[in-house]
C-alpha cells in the first residue's frame, strides 16, 4: 500500500474518500441530511377540516380520529401551527359564576 502524506487533511479522510470513490466511482460529499423525525402530519388542509369537525372533542378524542397513529401532544402542537385555539367551556352552573351576589 503506498504510504500518503498529508499536512492539513486527515490521512483517514483521505483514505475515506478513496474508498468511495471506488465503491461509487466519485468522491463528493454526501448530503448533509438530519435525521429529524417522520412527520405524521403531511396534509395540513385533511388536518384542518379534521379540527373543524371534530373541535367539539377533546384533544385525546380527536388523536383517537385522526387517521393513523398520533399522539395527543402531536395533536396539541399541530392544532396550535394551524391557530386552532383549545376549547373553552362555560361553567356548568350559574353558582360557579357569582360573586357577592352579581354575575360576572
């Protein structure tokens, strides 16, 4: 095997780029491609009229909906991308809401 001389380049990166030049017949670099994560949401407008039918639900009740598996914290995160707010329910009595006597 000849012997390489390098100054500023890793003899190894070298050697590196060699080998897959053989294997592949050039030497670039290869993408520089994060992993990240698979997305389980692709279409964002299903995703929306989704939300809109079943805003009513509860955000575990609407991952349950939703085809394919997600969680409800996917669910949460995607609903507020799309500015979908949570619901908010009145109080169930007027008790609930009095103060000294007066509505709120």
């Amino acid at each position: 095997m000849k012997q390489v001389y390098c100054e500023r380049i890793s003899c190894n990166t070298i050697g590196l780029w060699l080998k897959r030049q053989r294997e592949t017949g050039d030497f670039l670099a290869l993408p520089n491609e994060p992993p990240g994560n698979g997305h389980k949401i692709t279409d964002w407008d299903k995703f929306r009229e989704n939300a809109l039918t079943n805003g009513d639900k509860t955000q575990v009740e609407m991952a349950l909906l939703w085809d394919g598996e997600i969680s409800s914290r996917t669910r949460s995160r995607a609903l507020k991308k799309i500015g979908f707010t949570r619901k908010k329910r009145p109080m169930g009595t007027a008790n609930g809401m009095k103060r000294s006597g007066r509505l709120l």
